[in-house]
C-alpha cells in the first residue's frame, strides 16, 4: 500500500496562517467595493444625488434576497430607488421609544380609504399616529394586501426558503432584521411592500402589476422616530419560477416633520384626527412637534 502524500514543509505559509498575516488580509479589504454594502459616511456614496450627498445620513445598497434596518428621527427623509426595476422593498415600521406600536397596513388602508399607496398616503400606526407619510411617487406599482413570502411559501416554489438559502424568503428576512433590533419574530406584522404591484379586481381575485421602470423612487417623510426594517425579497404573487430580485438604494437626509402650517396636515379628516393623535403623543413624551411651539390647539 502506497503511503498518503505528506505536505512539503517547505512550502509558503498561507497569507493568513498566522494571526499577523490574518490581521493584514483583513486590514486589506478595508477598501473593498461591494455591489450591494452601506456607505460610511454616507456622503461619500459614489451614486448619490449631488444636491443631496453632503446631507446625506444614511446610504445603502441592498442586494435582492436581503434586509436592512435602521432607527431614524423624526423628521427623516427616506428616499427608496428600484435600481433595476426588479425590487421589491417589504417595510415594516415600529415607534423606536414603544415599539409594541407599530405599522398597521390594514388601518392605513382603511382609515383613508385608500388601498393602493401613492403620494400623500399616511403610514398609520395601530395607535392612531402617522409613523411616516408618502412624499413623492414615481413608481405607482405597491401592494398593502398581500404581504411577503413566507419559509414554507418558498420551500414549495424555489425548493429553499431560509435565509441564508438561495432563495430566502421576506418573512424570514424581516426576522432577521428585527432580531438586530430588538425584535422578536412576534413582533413582524403584515408589510408595505413598494415597486411591485397588486390590482384587486372587481371579483376580488388579485391582478399582479409587476414593477414600474429601472429608477423609479419612493420617498417616505418620517414623523416620529421609529425603527424601520427593510426585506428586498420578490413578491408572493411574482409569477416567474425563477427567484429573481433587484437591487434597492436607500438613502437618507434631514428634514422637517409635517407641522399644522402644511397642507398635508389637514388635507383630509381622517389625517388630520391621525396628526393630531400624534402631536399629543409627542408633547406628552416632552418633544414639541414641530411648528406649535407647545400651543394649545
């Protein structure tokens, strides 16, 4: 019986055989570039809109089949791009100072009659208060019904659905992402998902749109602080076999919160009732919402 080759003793130790060669090679990637990373700080992310870059407080590319999260003031400005026209953003909201409150997709919906999401809608909470409201846009393809995948959904279909898969599915995402925020998985609530759309028909059956066009955007103002968690994962109702997903861009500045001066704060009843339910919340917490002052209304 011929004997095992044996390692030539010889040879160069690999370049992180020790823990100072080891340390070298990480100090390396320092400067890596990934397709799909957060940038810090965010103003120097390279595809950022010029007149917003130096104001920039968070950027973040998110590859298809991930999440993100992040805890934002109130007063942020969210802007979602579809890069490719092939993402699907599932957003969950939660009030970063109680977050047993959180995004109610079935109260935004119902409270302002209002099941297709546009420019204008108010992201309510399951307490009556707007966790953020839809600024512009330029995309028109969202869904407030139908939700994200779930594990078994994508274990039927794509033959995986955990999250370190192939094919991890949205629910599973939005855990993950909870948990890096104190979350457990009772706490992820049905979803908004934006850039791929959903038409109800007249018999009730759902019609999907699909997305709009590569670039189309999405911005959300925030008006109390929350946490935000973000799964880029294809839709429930996405047709094709194939387990196919976009790239999403997320950047972020400061701004102002919706104040009674503005038009959107009265633009109907229902949000006007939803303003001031959050105002009171937030004098109550000792912030005075923006533009009163602390006056009685």
């Amino acid at each position: 019986m011929t004997d095992a080759p044996h390692a030539d003793s010889s040879a160069a130790p690999s370049s992180t055989a020790d823990t100072t060669g080891a340390k070298a090679h990480a100090r390396a990637q320092g400067g890596a570039v990934a397709e799909s990373q957060p940038w810090l700080p965010a103003a120097v992310y390279p595809n950022a809109d010029p007149s917003r870059a130096a104001g920039l407080v968070w950027a973040e590319v998110v590859a298809g089949g991930s999440y993100t999260s992040a805890v934002l003031a109130r007063g942020t400005v969210v802007t979602l791009r579809d890069i490719d026209g092939d993402a699907c953003a599932s957003v969950l909201l939660y009030n970063a100072s109680e977050p047993q409150e959180r995004l109610n997709v079935a109260d935004t919906v119902k409270v302002q009659w209002q099941v297709y999401s546009a420019a204008g809608q108010l992201l309510l909470s399951d307490q009556g208060r707007v966790l953020a409201r839809v600024v512009a846009d330029g995309s028109g393809q969202h869904d407030a019904v139908f939700g994200v995948s779930s594990a078994a959904r994508n274990e039927r279909r794509y033959g995986n659905g955990g999250v370190y898969g192939p094919s991890p599915a949205g629910r599973e995402l939005q855990k993950l992402a909870g948990a890096k925020r104190g979350l457990g998985p009772r706490d992820i609530s049905p979803a908004l998902s934006f850039f791929k759309g959903v038409v109800v028909e007249e018999d009730g059956s759902p019609r999907f749109t699909g997305s709009a066009a590569a670039g189309a955007a999405v911005t959300l103002l925030i008006e109390m602080p929350v946490i935000l968690l973000i799964a880029n994962a294809p839709h429930p109702l996405d047709p094709r076999s194939e387990y196919a997903c976009g790239r999403l861009e997320i950047t972020a500045t400061r701004g102002v919160p919706t104040s009674p001066a503005d038009p959107e704060w009265s633009a109907s009843p229902e949000g006007e009732r939803a303003y001031l339910n959050t105002e009171s919340y937030l004098l109550l917490r000792g912030d005075t919402p923006p533009a009163t002052n602390g006056a009685t209304r």
